[in-house]
C-alpha cells in the first residue's frame, strides 16, 4: 500500500473545492511578508504589509512615500525570493501603494 503526502493532497482538494487561487495568494503574501521582514530589518510595525496577490501581481501597501520608494528599489529581489520560496515564477509584477492612496 502507498500513501500520498499530504503535500500533493492539499492542492488537489483545494482545486476540487475551487479554493486553490485563494490558497496559493495565501502562500505568496505570506512569503512576500517574511521576506519584507528580511529586507526592511529595521521598520516600524505597520510601514508596509503584503495585502494581495492576484493574475501575477503582488501588491504591498506601505506608510508613505518614503517607504515606497524603498520598497520600488528592492522589487525584483522581493519579486526574486518570494518566487524561489513558493518554488515557481508565481510573481510577475510588484505594485506598491501607500495608505493615504
């Protein structure tokens, strides 16, 4: 008898109960806020948040301009390490907002 990990069965129960883009947009946020947190040592609680990730594109909110224009210089190697934790080109494109936008 061989079993299936559970690793193989989440995705497919997740597409059967159609919960499987929701599921990844999870994983890529989560991803996206460890790696902001490895990048950005140094920032207040609240300066920036991975809030969504849809069609290829992930879109950080952040405090104010200032933050966004750190967040612009270090997009491709967000872009780059979230994709190599979720191990697939996931990523396309990162948005940056700010709160007041």
């Amino acid at each position: 008898m061989t079993f299936t990990s559970i690793q193989q069965l989440i995705p497919k129960a997740a597409r059967k109960y159609g919960i499987y883009k929701t599921m990844r947009a999870i994983e890529v946020c989560r991803e996206a806020e460890k790696v902001l947190d490895e990048l950005f040592k140094n920032r207040e609680h609240g300066q920036m948040k991975a809030r969504s990730f849809s069609d290829g594109e992930l879109k950080i909110k952040v405090a104010n301009s200032s933050w966004a224009q750190e967040v612009f210089l270090h997009r491709k190697t967000l872009l780059n390490q979230v994709n190599e934790r979720i191990d697939r080109k996931a990523v396309k494109s990162v948005k940056i907002t700010t709160k007041s936008a």
